[in-house]
C-alpha cells in the first residue's frame, strides 16, 4: 500500500475521520472515514474504513464501506468484506462471494483500458 | 423425475408413457413430483437453438443454452455461455455465463467473466468475476 511517504499519495488512519473535499494524484488508503469528495488514482478502502460521498477513481478497491456515489474509471473490487450502497459508474467490476452491492448499477463505455 | 406423472390418474394419457427426463413440462402432476425430491433431480435442458416461451416451475435445476423468456421458478439455474434468459426469475442459486435480463429473485448469484446481467436483481450472496457486466438496480436481501 502507500507505505514509504509516497508522493501524491493519502493515508487515512483507523479511527481517523475527515470532512471535506480531497484531490489525491497518486494512491489513496483508507482505513478511517471520509466525508465529503474524494478524487484519486487508486483508492483502496480497508477494512475498517469507510467513504460517503462522491468517490471517483481508475481503480476502486473496497474491503470496507463506500457510500453515496461511486465513479471507478477502470475497475471496481469488492472484496468479501466489502459494501458499496448507492450509484456506481464502472468500467470493469469484480465482486467476491459475501461482497456487498446495492444500488444503481451503470457500466461506462470506457473501453480505453487494456484487459 | 416426470415419470411420475404417468402414475395413477392419468390414465387417458397412458399411450404417452415414454415421456423423456429431459422435456419440459408443466402441470400440477410435474409440480408436485419435483417438490419432493429436488436432489436427485436431473436438470432439465433448454439447449442451444431452441426458443421456449412461457412460465416454468420447477423444484430442481434448469440449464439453458438457447432462449428462455417469460416467468421461470426454479432451484438452480444455469445459463451456458450461449443462452439468454429474459423475464421474471426466481431461483436459489444461479449461474450466468451467458445474458440474463429482467427482474431476478435469488439467494446466491454468481455472474462469469463474460456475462450481462440487466435489470433488477434482488440476492442475497452475489459473486461477479472480472469481466461480468452487470447494469441496473441490485438490492440486497
């Protein structure tokens, strides 16, 4: 994950809450809560951590909760612990048994990703 | 499993006896005869090329490789890589390797790589392997 201090990357802490608008270039990792918009490359949602609001990424990956409004440019997992409620725009979707998914499903004809 | 159906009863139809496992058939005969025993069930076969319209109710498990579209209630569905299942499902489990769309009624959903699934769908467990297209409104149960 964003370990080493990376650049342009956010690492949200358990029990860590923030409001607000957030523009992240690189990697964003989430294990706290956010409130608010949230713009990344790649979000990665751990398993304690939960996003409300309107999350945009290319890749998605949720062990925790997102909320609201989802937008994965190029893919979308859920893994078993995961839980997406609301309206999720995706390119590519991977849901493991025991994920979670409620909401309005949109697939984007964004075919400008490889595989 | 339909063999039953020819017991008792219908005698008139008697001259009819050698019905195959693998028809499709509705009445209230078939209904009962597949309630009761739903694992030792063979699956019935919708194959590739043939078109079924109507409703279909069964205890056990459903495989279609051609067309289904109308109201289907059944154990377990499965939809080859070929098939297309349009209308009202309801199932215990199903498994989409093909398209399947309308309103669809669950416990455990489980959509291949190069599956469609459009329209409303209502689970309780739900499996998408990458590549699975899936459009419209999940609820969960």
């Amino acid at each position: 994950m964003a370990d080493n201090n990376q650049n342009g990357c956010l690492t949200v802490g358990e029990g860590v809450k923030l409001t607000g608008n957030f523009v992240v270039p690189d990697i964003a990792s989430i294990s706290g809560t956010i409130e608010g918009e949230l713009t990344a490359r790649e979000i990665l949602v751990g398993s304690t951590g939960v996003l409300k609001g309107k999350v945009t990424a290319d890749v998605v990956d949720v062990r925790g909760e997102i909320h609201d409004n989802l937008t994965a440019n190029k893919s979308l997992f859920i893994r078993s612990t995961g839980k997406v409620v609301g309206t999720v725009q995706y390119t590519e979707i991977e849901i493991e048994k025991g994920g979670d998914l409620q909401g309005n499903l949109l697939k984007s004809a964004n075919g400008n990703s490889a595989s | 499993m339909f063999g039953k159906k020819t017991d008792g009863e219908n005698s008139e139809f008697s001259s009819e006896e050698p019905i195959s496992n693998e028809a499709v058939e509705e009445n209230e005969n078939f209904e009962s005869a597949t309630q009761s025993s739903s694992t030792s069930l063979k699956p019935s076969i919708i194959s590739e090329g043939f078109e079924f319209t109507g409703d279909m109710k069964s205890g056990g498990s459903i495989t279609v490789d051609g067309t289904f579209k109308g109201n289907l209630s059944v154990q377990t569905l499965l939809i080859g890589a070929g098939g297309y299942v349009d209308g009202t499902v309801t199932a215990d489990s199903i498994n989409v390797k093909g398209r399947l769309s309308g309103t669809v009624s669950c416990r455990d959903v489980v959509i291949g790589g190069r599956a469609t699934v459009d329209g409303a769908l209502s689970y309780s467990s739900i499996t998408i392997q990458r590549g699975g297209t899936i459009k419209g409104d999940l609820k969960r149960k």
